[in-house]
C-alpha cells in the first residue's frame, strides 16, 4: 500500500493527525484535512457509534437490601444479594448494600442483565479482595490479570453508586513481574459509576470493553491504573498516582482503526506522587484525551509513551485541550501527541462520545 493510501485510512478514522506535515504538496494536505474533519463531524454527531441502540431501563422492579446484621437486611453479603437475582435478568433491580467492609470477590454474569448496587457513601460501603495476576487459581494455573479483579461486571446496564471497589494487594515493587491487581473489571457495554473509589496499585480499573461512565468517581493506583479498551468518558474525576518512581495513569488498548474505542476524561484532577506518564500506547491506535483537567507537576513533560514501539506514533491519537496545572504545559511533549483546537476535541467532550443521550438520561 502506499504511503498516501495507509496515512489517509489513519486519518479517517482519527488516529494522528500530526503526520499531516509530512505529506510534500499542497493537494495531499487539501485531500488529507478534507478526510479528518468527515471524520471530526461523524464523530460530532448523535449517530457515529457502531453500537446498536442502547435502552435502559430505570425504574426498578426489585428492590434488595444488603446488611451485616440478618435483622436489618435481606442477604448478609452482596454475592448472596446477586445470587438471589434470576439467571436471565430483564428489569431493574437495585442492590442497596449498608455501610460496612466487604471481604468478597463477586462476579456478574453476562445475562444478569439491569443491576445497580448502592452504597451507604463510598467512604462507608467498600467491597475489597487481594488476587494479583500471579496467585494460583482453582485449576493450579495463575489467575491472569483478568480473572485477578475483586468485582468483575459482565453483563449490560449495571450503576453503582456510593461505593468503592477494592484490591487490598500489597503495591509491588518496581519491575515486578505478575503483581497486577485489579479492583474492578468491566466487560460489558453500557455501565455507569457515580460517586465510586476504585482503590489499587498496578492495574486497578479494567475499562475492558463496551460504553462506560464514570462521574465524580476516585481512581487511585500506580502503573497502567485505567487500562483496557473501553469507549469510556471520566467526568469530574479525581485520579490519584501512589508510586515511589515513574508510573503511568492510562494504557488504552485500540488495536485497529476500526475500533471506536478511546478513553476521554473531562474537568478531572490529577495529583499523588512519583513521576507520572499521561499514557502508553498498549494498543497500535490507543486514544486518550483529556479535556479542561488539572494536572499536578507529577506528569512527566514528555506526556506519553509510545511502549517501546516508535511505529505507534504514527498511529496513536494522544491529546490535550485547556488543561491546567503545572503538568500541563505542552512544550515539553512528545511530538506525536496534540494540543487539540476545539474542532478537534468537540467529538470527546460530550456525553455524544458514549451515546449518553441514550443510556445515561435520569441517572
């Protein structure tokens, strides 16, 4: 294929814009811009997901409550409470879990469709775990980072509220191997976290796969700590790095220019210790953006890490849009990432960017 041919499929579908300056006439750029704002204005628009339309449903047609003490619930823990819930799940239920530790490692399955787990605040409610990557599960073998979550949603639809997310996993030392250890894993499409912690160290949220919101939510880790390949916006967010040394907030994992996939985090906070990348390009077309976000001095100037591989360069889509801080200062970054106009960054500041308007109205 030449090298016209290759660049411009990248730009259709948005994944580097920087490379426009490498084309040699003024037809090529013409030709190359033309396809980049299509894609800006597919992107802008109500219809540009290749999702099918999503439906929640709201009002529940159960209500279960959650409490230590049998008197004063109906189930002593939230595995019990999810249990309880038919296989096939097709309405609402909610899940009110009271104040209190859980020590549980709880999975949804994927036709439990409509659930929402309620805490007594996220400071109250916490659901907590220790697998790591490495322990040795039921069949001998290590569990993998996958299976090392404390909560692993896999069905569509599920809101949690009030509560925080867990893995009590020791931090590993630095170039450990096997030490990922995640407090949550989300697997499925169209799922909300409002008011929620999500508390680890390597590898704490498993943004795996589908549309995914997370609003006034607490993310705390080290390397990799918002990882996967999700199609998630994080809105008014505080993200929290713990290390001692470099650590890395974002590893998006958008393998092809197909994917309609990318991570976007609008009026969030950045602050902890250690020195802290924006991002590592996981994925060949790994897409992260943040939008009017507070970035403390901890952020590396470079911004971003391409993994070792320079030919993700060309092909990442890595940017800011009126950030603030001292970890905001764009002249220090890498060259492939962008300081987007605000054409650019229309597509990722809105609740558009997940198809919101369908799902996530009177949340």
């Amino acid at each position: 294929m030449m090298r016209l041919e290759l660049i411009l499929i990248v730009l259709l579908f948005g994944t580097g814009y920087s490379v426009v300056s490498h084309f040699n006439t003024s037809n090529e750029l013409m030709i190359t811009e033309n396809a980049y704002l299509n894609w800006l204005q597919r992107m802008g628009s109500l219809n540009h997901s290749v999702f099918n339309e999503a439906k929640n449903k709201i009002t529940p047609c159960k209500k279960i409550k959650v409490h230590k003490n049998p008197r004063f619930g109906d189930y002593t823990t939230v595995q019990k409470a999810i249990n309880s819930i038919p296989i096939v799940n097709d309405c609402r239920v909610v899940i009110s879990v009271s104040a209190g530790t859980y020590r549980e490692k709880i999975e949804i399955p994927a036709t439990m469709a409509y659930i929402s787990l309620e805490g007594a605040g996220a400071r109250k409610t916490i659901i907590q775990w220790d697998d790591t990557a490495d322990k040795k599960g039921p069949n001998g073998q290590p569990l993998g980072t996958y299976a090392s979550a404390t909560f692993a949603v896999n069905a569509p639809y599920f809101i949690a509220k009030h509560i925080t997310f867990k893995n009590k996993a020791p931090p590993p030392p630095s170039g450990a191997l096997g030490k990922q250890a995640v407090a949550l894993r989300i697997s499925a499409d169209t799922a909300a976290f409002i008011d929620c912690k999500f508390i680890g160290a390597q590898d704490t949220l498993y943004d795996h796969k589908g549309r995914h919101y997370f609003k006034n939510c607490y993310i705390q880790g080290s390397v990799d700590f918002i990882f996967g390949d999700g199609l998630s916006l994080y809105e008014n967010c505080h993200l929290r790095a713990k290390t001692k040394s470099y650590g890395a907030l974002t590893a998006q994992k958008r393998e092809s220019m197909l994917e309609e996939t990318g991570f976007s985090f609008l009026n969030c906070k950045i602050t902890g210790s250690g020195a802290l990348y924006l991002g590592r390009a996981w994925g060949s077309f790994s897409r992260v953006v943040f939008a009017y976000t507070y970035m403390d001095k901890i952020i590396t100037p470079r911004g971003w890490y391409d993994w070792g591989d320079k030919n993700r360069e060309m092909t990442v889509f890595f940017g800011q849009f009126k950030c603030s801080g001292p970890g905001a200062n764009f002249g220090g970054r890498v060259s492939w990432s962008r300081e987007l106009t605000q054409q650019e960054a229309k597509p990722f500041i809105s609740l558009s960017f997940i198809d919101g308007h369908e799902w996530l109205m009177n949340l």
